[in-house]
C-alpha cells in the first residue's frame, strides 16, 4: 500500500514537463574547494583533534551500529550502507584526511573499496544486492558524498568512483523511468535533493558527452518530480509558524516538517535551480531560510525540532543531526546564492549549538538540546512533543536515535573544508569563515597562492592573514553583519574602515608576500524572546549561565569505558532575572595565545559577560524542565552579579533571560 503521499503524486502532472528539457546546468555564485586543500590550525586544529580522539574517531571501533564488520566480507557490510556506515563514511573521511589519521584513512579506504567491488551488475549499490528486500535509493547518498571527497583528494580514484556512480546512475533512472515510486520510500521522497548534488558533481566535472549529460539532467528532474516539492513546503502559504504537534500537515507527509528533513531540505531548491533555471527557486530557498529561524528559531543559531518543527519555546528540543545538516545546507546555499547571511548563520551554529550539544571531550552527546536546560537526564515527563524517549537530552553513546551518533561528525570537517571558497572565474580566493586556517591552491592562469589565517576567532577580535602567491589577485574576506568599528592593515599601513560590498572585504594582493591584520570588534547584543525574556550576543558567540551541576555515570560501554551515558543535574540555582543595562564584556586572552583544551567546557573560554541579576520565582514544568520564562518578575533574593559564558562551553544552561522591570 502506497502512502498518501505518493497517492497525490500519481494524480499530479510531471512537474518539469517532458524530461531531458534542460540542457545546461546554471553556475553557482562561487566555486568549493577540493578536500585537503584546506586545513585547521591553532584551536580549531586541536577542536578536530578532540573530535578525532573522542568518538568519532574510536566508534568505528566498538559501536555495533558501524563496526559489526571490518569490510573485508559478509553482507552485514553492506547492511552498514542503510544509514549507519553512509553517515560515518560521509562524516570521517574528510576528518581523516584533515588530521592525517592512517587508522581512520585506512579504514574508509577499506569502506570505500568493499562497496565499489560488491556492487551488483545492474549497478545497484547497498544491502539489497542478492535479496528480496525493496531496494530504496536515499541510504546511498552520503556514501557517494564520502566517495566524491575521496576522489578529489585522490584523483588515482577518479576512474573507479566515476564509473560506479555512473553504472547507479543509469539503474537509478530506469528505476525512476519504470514507475514515478521505484525505489522511493519516505526518507529518499523527501531527501532526493542529495543525490541531485551528486548528479551534478558528474556534470561538472566528469560529464562524458552529450548522452551522458542528458541522462544526468533527466535523472535529475525524474528525482524532483518523485519527491517532496520544497517549493511548497518553503513557501509563505504553507509553511507553519508554529510547533507542529497540532497543526495538519498539508502534504500527507509529516516527515515534511521532520527537522533534519528540513535541514538536508534547504538544498533542494539552490540544487534544482541549476537545472530549471528558475529565479523563484533562490528566492523562495532563501525565504525558506528566514522562515525556518523566524518562526522556530534558537539564539545558539540553529533552530527547534525535536523531530519536528517546535516552535520557540526555549525548552523545546534540537536534534543533533539538524545540528550539522543545517551548516551543510548553508554553505552549498551560500555558494549557488551568495548572500552572506547564510555564512553568519552558519558561523553562529558552529560555535554555539554543535558544541554546546557534546561534551568538552566529545565522548558523550545529546539527542536534543535546549536552550534552557536545568538537567540531562531521563525524563519521564519532557517536554518534546513528538519523541518520548525520556534519555533523550542524555549526554552518551546513544541517547536516542544512533544516527547522530554517526552523523555528527561531519560537522566540524565539512565547516572547514567550506572556509575557502573560489570565484567561478577562479581568479580570486574568498575567505568565508572566520578562524585560524591555512590554504594553498591554485587559481587561474596558475597563480598558487597559500593563505594562513592565526587567530583566536571567536574568542578574539584580531585576525592576522598572511598570503603568498606568484601574480597579484583580489583576495576577499567575510566580515560578518555584526561587526561595528572593524579596520583593516595591509602590510603595516595604517589601519582604515573595513568596506565590505555584499559581506566581502576586497583585498588586492601584489606577488610575493602580503600581510593584513583584521580587527572585528562586536558590541553586546539583545534578542527578545518569547514571554518578553531576552538572550546574550556578542560577536559570533551566545552567552548563557553555566549552571553548576554533577554528573553521574548512566553507563558505560562493555567494549570502550569512554563511551558513557552521563547524567547532569544542577547543584546551585538557576532561576536568575537580568538587568540587561549592567551586561559588560571581559576578554582575558592567554599569554602563551594558546586557548585551552578542549576550549568548548565550563570555565574554559576566556571570554566572559558579567550581569546585575537576583533570584525570581521561577516554576519547573517537571522535574527535568524548567517552564517559560516568567514575564516582569520581581525579585526573591538580593541582588548579585552572575557570569555568563559563551553557550557551546555550558552543559546545562539559562540562556534566555526574564528581565528584571526595576533596574538593580
């Protein structure tokens, strides 16, 4: 039995007209760069290394969801292609390669080899090779984003990925030729957009004449026509500004409004306009954009769905994998769009909500995050409408859901390797996000240029970039909307107003050696929240209130005791109204210039924001939860003075604020 949804797709007209129409694929605004060309230093290097060192980089290991087979054989190999091994694939080869592990390169070159050698003669790849079991396409698409990466970091596998790629290709699109739901269940209707991406990467790069680029253009608008019409759900007429748990889905889909949908979700129509060649698909992706963070948007940058859309509510849950998914989509959207407000988003959510979701070691992780969170542990009554799983604000192994346990590396990686980018001339580098990098590519008429970025960023104001290059370009670099009073000094002038058109700096660079120095200083920042309570800015980072708090083990992995369930509870008080006119910033930068690590836990970041509070009456829903913020409380206790921190080093948090009527 077919489900409503593609019921209604039956009775509706091809959306693109006859396929194989288009002809061309439209340019994106600005060009990524290969895997490896781009690398972390200085803290965001060691950020990765705690990543690598905690489990991400050991769950291939111990972790049944990934490491029931080394993949060397046996089908349970391929059962890893469902969802489990494409995720972890996705996510650690990039974080191999940009930390030089052999074990972890080893092991996804093993990965990488077992599928391509396995896959079926009609070219299917997956664990439905030699069985019954209905084969869907989605389980494959982050294993062919991790085999792309692969490939441009090592172009000796060019051959053997393009040519398996190509052969899933032509199954794929008689698959879709035979009947509009072959190999189209839920998950791959409403995420088809990935391996449009994919369809395009072989455009671009490895297009193989005419027959073979209308084949990828024909795959490409048979996958719209099978799947979720974004256009639709990111347009103003149907999408819903509020929590979800009440509201009919007007798709017959709810997995429509399902957070990590939606995040993997905001590519779709940046991807589909490189092919209908429609200006309504940027505008209405970037509405999709605005209406996702207006209507259920966090202060840590990302938004709420504890598995779907919720709303505002500061108790309200954010999915790990949304998390990640978000960052991604911003940056493909940013490179076919160019508007930079998808990169100060993006920069928002790395420093704040990835972080603020894991432990310091990134051992342990949350299912769902909360802006207001007074206790991790088991709920047994929460306050996510749409997941009863009471561990799922849990700090472990596996929460809830494996998938983020799987997923969520790919965060850190895929921001760094999406620092950089190119013009689409390739004459110009651009610098995207700010932090301490370092690059070396070759642009047009075979200018190599290198690029070292030392800062502390965001736990500094001052960027120092030196480029080397053998013919002079423009180098452009983001300054970010919130910056006020930034300068700039090239090669020891005198500093001037920074001058940026469109979020970018223009900086003309001779041959040879050229030195600039940023400064980008923020002010303190407010942002009204539901029930007139108020959250923390400055710069890229959200400041909260570390609540104290112990820990206690849930339990412990039987084959690695690192891996734990962790249990957080609060060991002071936390019900603290504010005076916002009392907010005052202190930065206190370590001598050596060397952050601590991991820099993302309590008490670490040298940064600190002190504020004029006292104690309100302020209710817990639940023993686990607190409610709403209380409107123009008064206050219960003396006044006192609190710290706050930057939000991704807090565990349990206030983060947004009931304000004090009567000045303290």
């Amino acid at each position: 039995m077919k489900s409503p949804f593609f019921q209604l797709l039956a009775c509706l007209p091809f959306f693109w007209g006859a396929a194989g129409q288009a002809t061309t694929l439209a340019p994106k605004k600005f060009l990524s760069i290969p895997l490896g060309a781009i690398k972390p230093t200085g803290w965001l290097f060691d950020q990765l290394m705690v990543q690598t060192n905690g489990l991400a980089g050991h769950e291939h290991e111990f972790y049944n969801y990934v490491s029931q087979t080394d993949w060397t054989g046996g089908t349970s190999a391929y059962s890893s292609l469902e969802e489990a091994g494409s995720y972890w694939f996705n996510a650690m080869v990039p974080n191999g390669i940009l930390v030089n592990n052999s074990a972890i390169n080893a092991k996804t070159s093993a990965f990488l080899s077992y599928v391509l050698s396995h896959q079926d003669s009609t070219g299917w790849l997956g664990p439905e090779v030699g069985t019954t079991k209905p084969r869907y396409l989605w389980g494959r698409y982050p294993f062919m984003f991790g085999a792309i990466q692969m490939t441009e970091f090592d172009p000796s596998l060019t051959n053997e990925v393009v040519t398996a790629l190509y052969k899933f290709v032509n199954l794929a699109n008689t698959m879709l030729r035979s009947n509009n739901t072959v190999g189209v269940e839920d998950w791959t209707a409403t995420r088809w957009f990935d391996f449009v991406i994919t369809l395009q990467w072989l455009y671009d790069n490895h297009p193989q004449g005419t027959a073979s680029q209308a084949l990828l253009i024909d795959t490409m608008e048979r996958l719209k026509w099978t799947g979720v019409p974004w256009e639709k759900v990111f347009s103003k007429q149907f999408f819903p500004t509020t929590a979800v748990e009440h509201t009919p889905n007007p798709f017959n889909l709810p997995l429509t409004w399902h957070g990590v949908n939606l995040a993997e979700g905001l590519k779709a129509l940046p991807a589909t306009y490189r092919f209908t060649h429609n200006q309504s698909d940027l505008d209405t992706a970037s509405q999709g954009w605005d209406l996702l963070f207006q209507y259920h948007g966090r202060p840590s940058g990302i938004y709420a769905a504890d598995e779907y859309l919720a709303g505002l509510e500061a108790i309200r849950g954010t999915e790990l994998c949304l998390v990640v998914e978000t960052m991604f989509s911003g940056s493909f959207l940013y490179q076919v769009i160019g508007d930079p407000k998808f990169l100060d988003r993006v920069e928002r959510i790395a420093y704040n909500a990835l972080p603020g979701t894991l432990t310091g070691n990134m051992w342990s992780r949350q299912y769902l995050q909360q802006q207001n969170q007074i206790a991790a542990r088991n709920m047994s009554t929460n306050p996510f409408a749409n997941d009863g799983e009471p561990y799922s604000n849990v700090f472990g192994l596996e929460p809830n859901y494996p998938c983020c346990t799987v997923n969520h590396p790919q965060g850190w990686p895929k921001f760094i390797t999406n620092s950089f980018v190119t013009t689409p001339d390739n004459l110009s580098l651009v610098q995207v996000y700010l932090g301490p990098f370092s690059t070396s590519v070759t642009l047009g008429s075979g200018n190599t240029v290198t690029a070292n970025v030392a800062t502390l960023y965001p736990f500094g104001d001052t960027l120092t970039t030196t480029l080397v290059s053998k013919s002079a370009f423009t180098y452009y670099v983001r300054i970010p909307s919130w910056v006020v009073g930034g300068t700039i000094a090239v090669n020891g002038a005198a500093a001037k107003p920074v001058a940026p058109v469109n979020g970018l700096q223009a900086v003309s660079v001779a041959a040879g050696t050229t030195k600039f120095v940023l400064q980008l200083p923020a002010p303190i920042t407010i942002e009204s929240r539901p029930h007139g309570s108020i959250a923390v800015h400055r710069g890229p980072l959200h400041y909260a209130f570390d609540i104290p708090r112990s820990q206690k083990v849930l339990a412990t992995n039987a084959r690695q005791p690192m891996a734990q369930d962790l249990e957080f509870d609060a060991t002071a008080n936390w019900q603290y109204a504010i005076d916002p006119a009392t907010l005052k910033f202190t930065s206190s930068p370590p001598a050596s210039g060397i952050l601590p690590s991991p820099i993302f836990d309590s008490g670490l970041p040298p940064l600190k924001i002190t504020v004029n509070a006292c104690l309100v009456n302020w209710a817990v829903a639940a023993p686990t939860y607190a409610a709403s913020p209380p409107t123009n409380p008064a206050c219960t206790g003396v006044n006192t003075t609190i710290t706050l921190t930057p939000y991704g080093s807090t565990k349990l948090r206030i983060s947004e604020f009931p304000v004090l009527t009567k000045p303290l």
